[in-house]
C-alpha cells in the first residue's frame, strides 16, 4: 500500500533551528553573494529563502534567481532580534 503524501517537511536537527519568517544571514553559498534574506518555505536539509536588493545582492541577480533561492541549512545564520 502506498505511503500518503505528506508535505510537511520532515525535521532534523538542523531544520529545527528555523522557522518560516525567520530573517537570516546567508553565506558561501554558490551563485548567490553573502547577503540577508527571509525564510519563506523549508524543506528537510534546505530553505526557500526570500531576497531583496541592497548590498551585493544587485537588481542582477534579483532577476536571474526570482528573488528566492534554495539554500542549504548549512549555509543560514539566525539573524538575533
């Protein structure tokens, strides 16, 4: 009999760190420069993250990721309130 489709992520240690609308630092991730950016979705090992323009993050690049990118959890910083 077939598994029912969940699409509840499921948590690890590191996902359990996050929450969507957290605001968080992103780094050494390819294709994308350091920069800030919002949790919009998260998935088991990574995170739809949420961009604006500022910094490095040129209007560029907004273009070519849709203002969102797929970030590792390895790769996210808790911004502190």
């Amino acid at each position: 009999m077939a598994q029912p489709n969940s699409t509840v992520p499921v948590e690890n240690e590191q996902s359990r760190r996050f929450t969507a609308g957290d605001t968080v630092n992103v780094t050494k991730e390819t294709g994308i420069p350091d920069c800030t950016g919002v949790i919009s979705k998260k998935y088991v090992n990574s995170a739809l993250v949420k961009f604006e323009v500022g910094g490095e993050m040129t209007q560029k690049i907004m273009e070519e990721i849709n203002g969102r990118y797929v970030v590792s959890y390895r790769n996210l910083q808790k911004q502190e309130a």
